[in-house]
C-alpha cells in the first residue's frame, strides 16, 4: 500500500509518500481500506514533535479517516468485512489502509459520504464532550467560542446551537465572520485587537450587558484564554481545548476563588479510551444529528495523497475556515 512516511520529526516536508507493507489485524484490530482521511493542527504537531503523544519513527500520521473493512482481528464482533466505517486512531490515517482497535471504529450510516465522516470525528466529538461533559451547558445559556472558524470552533458552534444556547465567536481573523454566522454565531468578537486580556472582556460585556457568557470553549490559549476567563458570569465555565496560537495560558487561583467560576479541561482521546461505550453513544448522536441535516462540518478543500503539502499549508497559513480533507484509494 501507499502511505507518507515520517523518518524525521519537523515539517510536512519531512513527509514521504512511499510504498509499505500492509498492517495485519492483531486481536481486536480492524484493518480499514480507508477513502478519505481528514488533516488537523494536531496532525502538524505530532509531524513536529510537539504533540502530547509521540509515537516511535518512522510512522504514518493521520488521526481520522473514513473507509470499508477489509479484515478484522480475533475478537472483533462489532463491525465486519464490508462495512463502511469511520476510524479514530493516534496515528496511521495518512495511507491507504489503517489499523484500528475495535472499539475506535464506528459504523457510517447509510448514504454518508466517506469524506464527510472522515471529517465530523475529532472535531465534533471534542465539542460534544466539551459541552455536554465539561461545561454541561443549559439551553438558555450564552457560551462563547474562541478560534471559532477552525472545525472544532465550528463543531461547538453549531452544536451549542442545538442545545439551545446564543453563541458569541471569538475570531482572530474578521474576514472569517462569515464562517461563524453560517455555522450558528449570534455575534462575533475579535480576538485580534489590542490587549485582549481587557478588550475580549469588554467586548462580551457589551453583548451580554455586562452579565459576561455562562461557558467558553477555549481553543487559542494565551491572552485569549486570560479574556475568555475574565468574561465568564457568576458560576461560568471554561473549558480548555487547545492552544492554538501556540501559548500556554496559567490561571491564578484566588481569580477563579473570587469570581466562583470553574477552568476545566476536555481530553477527547481519554474518552475514547477510558469510556468506549459513552463514545459511541456519543458518537450515535452525532450521526443522527447529521443525517437529520441538524449540524455538518464544512469541507473547504480536497486533495489527493500525493497534494499532501498542500493540505498542510492550510493548517500551516492559519487559512482553516472548515476541515481539510486528503482524498484515498
């Protein structure tokens, strides 16, 4: 099979696309030839070395994709040869077959197209338990999402709609407003400005007079995440996702003392391992929600296996405005 081969931890450049051998399905293994694989900002970290999860070289990257059961280890009894299914994996996704535990392989529902499960999984699994698990968000509720146009901001945009709630997008781009209106912005900030430790505050408490927003899906980190957290109302919520201007905010606890607020964290991944079931569940819902035509991830760019680095420069220019997606098979 083809596949890009990292030998040397650095760029997309380092990246080769070469001729491997087939992985075999060890007990409870799932072999996939997968037909769509999707590219995320943690996929450019783990190419750099500078993901929380570094696997040993050489290795394919790849976290997500979408394919057809092609065999299934001793044990499987989940899904069969055949069956169209989306994969989550730490690495692997970046080549025409993908090996996968049984319990990270999900079930594509009838007529889904393998590009737009490869690209709902991370993101939208992020944003469920974000605000569901960690933020437990109400309907009636304001919640403010950073980094919104990327595909978790999106994710989280469109499913805090669901839930009922009014969404404020934080941007750090204003040409990307659009993006935010078309998937569930009620108002847009911007989280480009001078200072943003005062003016994200002040700019929330001129849409919520003064009140600030019940929950915030932070995914910039630095100053954004100081402004997001001075901007939470009387028991608010943040919840961390990333930190995608590449700054490690700290937070002072006699701040969240003070204001009665709560700073959590979300681990998709932990999830996926530690609660297989509640993922699945989880995952269930997200399926029927998009079937229904309820919430969709935005694919903005396709490219074949060998248009790799292009896929990158999306993530790599900050040009994200929906999921970028490498076309297999």
């Amino acid at each position: 099979m083809r596949g890009l081969i990292l030998r040397a931890l650095g760029e997309p450049e380092n990246l080769t696309l070469a001729t491997i051998d087939d992985p075999a399905p060890g007990p409870g293994e799932v072999l996939v030839a997968l037909r769509a694989a999707a590219v995320n900002f943690p996929d450019l970290l783990t190419v750099r070395g500078e993901y929380q999860l570094r696997p040993p070289l050489p290795f394919v990257p790849g976290k997500e994709g979408a394919g057809v059961v092609e065999a299934v280890g001793e044990g499987v009894t989940q899904v069969a040869p055949g069956d169209r299914v989306m994969v989550q994996v730490e690495h692997g996704c970046f080549a025409e077959k993908a090996l996968a535990p049984e319990h990270d392989c999900f079930p594509m529902p009838y007529g889904m197209a393998f590009d737009d499960a490869a690209a709902i999984g991370i993101a939208f699994q992020t944003a469920w338990f974000a605000l569901t698990d960690r933020a437990q968000v109400q309907k009636g509720e304001t919640v403010l999402v950073t980094g919104a146009s990327g595909s978790v901001g999106i994710a989280a945009m469109q499913l805090a709609k669901e839930f009922g709630c009014t969404v404020i997008a934080g941007l750090t781009t204003a040409s990307k407003a659009d993006v935010a209106r078309e998937n569930g912005a009620d108002h847009v900030i911007d989280l480009s400005r001078d200072n943003p430790r005062e003016s994200v505050r002040e700019q929330v408490h001129a849409l919520t007079d003064g009140r600030g927003v019940d929950a915030a899906i932070e995914i910039v980190g630095g100053e954004v995440f100081t402004g997001a957290l001075r901007s939470l109302a009387f028991r608010g919520r943040l919840v961390v996702v990333g930190f995608t201007s590449g700054e490690i905010a700290t937070v002072r606890t006699n701040y969240v003392l003070l204001k009665n607020i709560a700073v959590l964290g979300v681990d998709r991944a932990q999830y996926r391992e530690r609660e297989p079931g509640w993922m699945r569940r989880a995952q269930d819902e997200i399926f029927s929600l998009c079937v229904a035509g309820r919430i969709r991830m935005p694919i903005q760019a396709r490219y074949p296996l060998d248009r790799f680095i292009e896929a990158f420069d999306v993530i790599r220019d900050r040009n994200v405005r929906g999921k970028v997606v490498l076309t297999i098979g």
